[in-house]
C-alpha cells in the first residue's frame, strides 16, 4: 500500500505539471486535523492546486478528495527526525516540478513543531511567523495574555523534580502540559490531562508518578468554552469571530461536536487585539476561551494556526484558510468579510455526535461533577436538524468524504487503532 501511494503521488505530479505551472500550491499538513476537508476546499475553491502530507497508514478522510492529492511521511509519534526529513524531501521533488509558489500551511500542533525545525524554509513559503514556540508554550500564553488584559485561572508551574508546595488555587484543579506537544525519545508527544479534586489526588500525580514534562496546575472552571478567531496581517486582525461549544463529543471533557456562531465581545475583541500586538503573531489564529456561570470570561490558551471548527467559521463566509495563504504569498489582501456574520449559525460533526450519543447512554465512569445529560434529551437534540444547522466536511460533489470522516471517527474511538488523535 506504502509503495502504490507514492507512485500514485510521484505520478500525478508529472500528469498535473502543466496544471501546477498556472496554480499556486499549497500543502497542508497534517492530513488527519480535524480541519483538514475544509481547508483543502476552502484552497481548492479559490485556485489553489492542494497536496496534503499524511501520517503514513492513516486513514485520513481527504485521501478520497477529489480536491486534494496526498503524499505520506513518517508519523511525528513514531519518529520526529524522520517525519521533517520525509516532509523535506518531498517538498524539494514538488519544487523542482514546479515554477510556481509554494506555500506550507500547518494544520495543528505537531505540524506547528515540524515547521520550526525546517532547514529549506527560505525555500518555500511558510504560513505563520518565523518562530511558531508561543503557540506551543501554555507558560508564555499565560504571560502574554495577562499583558493583554484576560483573565487568568490561577495557575502554578511544575517542573520535574521541583518540590511541589500544595496548590493555593483550591480544588477541584486540572494538570495540564506546559507544553502543547513534546519531544520524547525522538517522538512528539502530547502530555496528559488531570483533573484532582483533592489533595490526595494531587499527591498521587505529582508524588506518586514521575512527572516527565512540566506540568501547569490550574484552577479548574465551570463554563462553556468559546473560540474568538482572526487572521493576522501585517498591521491589523482582519475577520474577528466568535463560537461557542453547544456539545462536546464526551460530556466530561473532549473536542465539540456541535459549535454556534455568536457576537464576539467588545472586551474580549479589545484584549484579542492586544494579544497579537504584544506577541506580533502572523497569520490564523484561535484564543481559546472559557465563559464561567457568572459571565466571566477566562483565557485558556493559544492556538497560532487553523482550528477545528473551520467548518463553521466557513458556514459563515470567512475563508480563513485562502486568505492565510494568499497573505503569505505576498498578495495585498483586502478579506471580503460579509457583512453579515450569521450569528447563530450550527455547525455539527456527524462522527463527534454519534459519539456524544454513545457517551451520554453508557454514563459517566468518573466521579463527574456536573449534571450528566439527559438521555432522552440528547437523542432529540441529536435526530434534530434545523435550517441553520449543517455539517462538517459535508460538500455534495466530494460526499465520500463525509462518509469516511464519520467512519473514521467511530471506528478511531471505539477501536482505539490509530495511534495518534484528530486536534
């Protein structure tokens, strides 16, 4: 399978060169983000010639695109080195085939960490900044969105054999990387997420078990999360938007399943603005975001690149994905940002609320301390579709794949098969 890919890959190269001589190309990476079908049409619709780099043996939905062409690399999980060597190589074999633009697009967080280690990037146009660490270091978020004006959970560092004093934020708290993603023995790795609500809990993470990464121990709030999403140009944000998590594939904490547009908040946008200033970011960006009971607004983190739910943000007329890389490549970028948002727009992930469904009838197994769904309630909230609701990765001409999105998404979270997650 390994070898038929690559030939087919080494073939459509040669078959499309006259193709690629008039359309700029934009490589998007990696091919399993959960945004990935949406930015691949989102280039695609405006000229852009589309190549995804997939974890070899994945069975990533835009494999069946008939927008997009994939090439394989090594998985980061499995050997880091490898994966920037293998994502080098074929980036050269597409330059020397080419006399157009390239540009690079990362796609989540270990496509963030592949990029800084780069050695042809004077080569290729990178989306982003220079140096991409902010977007993978809570620690300096924290730092920099304090200066910006947000509220921040109170939060402790933890480093490997540091003498850990007991927390004074309280409890329940959550354990969190510092780091978004790791080198570990030559692997990307991503740390665990705790919740103690306890001190014997605590003790039990941090004294008990070797903490191999710093840590973050942080106040633990209840609210509904919320993303406020931009572009970063060169003087100004263009495109500022909000959504808000309706459903989370597992109630006690996971990705969204279901996801509304709302008004983004004069202090939220101000202090936003802020935040790029300060950090001087190019380029997409998420500002993670967590709405407490009382309508307080708390920081929870960074993300300098395209974000899950791009499907929405697309629903809304904002092509985030065409206009980070028509940026990038120099093009005076004026964003056609309608007029319009369509506030209250529902964007839902079929596989993600398949799941939620599942969740929701087994039960909690933890000692959960929110109310847990209603059954009846979630399967009517579930088999109901309005006219301002629609779906992820769902476009009729490339319907396949929807189709193996929703499969995947089952098949990755009941199996458990794959060894690496969707961002």
């Amino acid at each position: 399978m390994e070898v038929a890919v690559n030939l087919d890959w080494a073939a459509r190269l040669s078959e499309d060169v006259n193709v690629m001589d008039s359309k700029p190309i934009a490589v998007i990476f990696f091919a399993e983000s959960f945004s990935c079908p949406e930015v691949a049409w989102s280039l695609s619709d405006r000229g852009f010639q589309v190549i995804a780099a997939a974890r070899r043996h994945s069975h990533a939905a835009i494999r069946v695109s008939r927008h997009a062409t994939t090439f394989d690399v090594t998985s980061p999980e499995l050997d880091a080195a490898a994966t920037v060597a293998d994502l080098e190589e074929e980036i050269k074999r597409l330059l020397k085939s080419s006399t157009v633009k390239v540009a690079l697009l990362p796609l989540d967080d270990a496509a963030l960490w592949v990029c800084n280690q780069l050695t042809i990037r004077e080569q290729l146009i990178v989306v982003g900044p220079p140096d991409v660490s902010l977007a993978l270091d809570k620690e300096a978020q924290i730092a920099v969105a304090r200066k910006a004006g947000f509220n921040i959970p109170e939060t402790i560092t933890i480093r490997s054999g540091d003498c850990v004093p007991s927390p004074t934020c309280g409890f329940p708290l959550i354990l969190k990387p510092l780091r978004s993603i790791s080198l570990n023995r030559g692997k990307l790795t991503k740390g665990p997420f705790k919740i103690c609500r306890d001190d014997l809990d605590f003790n039990h993470v941090i004294r008990d078990s070797v903490i191999s990464e710093p840590m973050l121990a942080q106040q633990y709030i209840s609210g509904i999360g919320e993303g406020l999403f931009g572009l970063a140009l060169q003087n100004a944000v263009a495109g500022w938007s909000s959504h808000q998590r309706i459903r989370m594939m597992n109630p006690i904490g996971s990705g969204a399943s279901a996801c509304v547009s709302i008004a983004a908040r004069l202090d939220d946008l101000e202090a936003g603005a802020r935040f790029v200033e300060i950090s001087a970011w190019r380029g997409p960006f998420m500002i993670e975001l967590l709405r407490a009971e009382d309508g307080k607004t708390w920081f929870m983190e960074f993300n300098g690149r395209i974000w899950g739910s791009t499907a929405l943000a697309r629903r809304c007329g904002l092509e985030y994905p065409a206009w980070a890389v028509q940026d990038a490549l120099g093009t005076n970028l004026d964003p056609p940002i309608p007029s319009d948002l369509k506030l209250g727009t529902v964007s839902r992930h079929a596989g993600r609320e398949a799941m939620h469904g599942l969740f929701v009838l087994r039960g909690p197994r933890t000692d959960y301390s929110r109310k847990w769904p209603s059954k009846w309630k979630t399967l009517f909230q579930l088999l109901r579709l309005r006219k301002s609701e629609h779906w992820y990765n769902w476009r009729s001409d490339d319907w396949r794949v929807f189709v193996r999105d929703f499969g995947v998404t089952i098949a990755d979270n009941i199996f458990k098969k794959r060894s690496h997650k969707q961002s």
